[in-house]
C-alpha cells in the first residue's frame, strides 16, 4: 500500500513540476512571443533549468519575471526552477 501511495504521489508531484514549467514557459512567451525556450534537464540540485532566448530588448522585463514567479513557485510548492534567460544571437550578420 505504502508504495501505492508514494507512486502516486510521485506522479501528483511530476504533474504539479510540469504545470509549473508550462506557467513559466507562458510567461516567458507573452512577454517576448519570438522568445526561444527550452527545458534542460537539472544541472545540480534543481528540478529543471528553463533556458529563454529573447531579443535583447525583452531579456530584462522576461528575466525579471521569471525570477519573480519561479521565487514564488519555490517559496509555494518547493519546486527549485532556474530560469536562464539570455539575448538572441543575430546569425545573419
């Protein structure tokens, strides 16, 4: 039964991760539409890392929030999202 428990639990947690990926994945992308995103697995002790590439002229305003609603998120639900949010690279040049 223990195990039951914990396996859906588990998945209760999995779903809750996602939906918060999807939260600021969203927020990453009505802040800067032509933003580039992409969920990489942990590095160290996180959960995810969501790496954002936008125009140069969004990198702040998205940065900052996504720092904002993922230090919510921790400080909620204890799930460690890192947002990296870096400036797009012309490569037509």
């Amino acid at each position: 039964m223990r195990t039951r428990g914990k396996e859906r639990r588990m998945r209760l947690l999995r779903k809750m991760l996602q939906e918060r990926i999807s939260e600021l994945t969203g927020l990453a992308k009505a802040i800067a539409p032509d933003a580039e995103v992409t969920v990489l697995e942990p590095y160290e002790d996180e959960d995810v890392v969501i790496e954002v590439r936008a125009s140069a002229e969004k990198v702040d305003e998205v940065d900052e929030a996504l720092m904002r609603r993922s230090t919510q998120i921790w400080l909620e639900e204890g799930f460690d999202i890192v947002p990296m949010v870096f400036a797009k690279v012309d490569k037509g040049g």
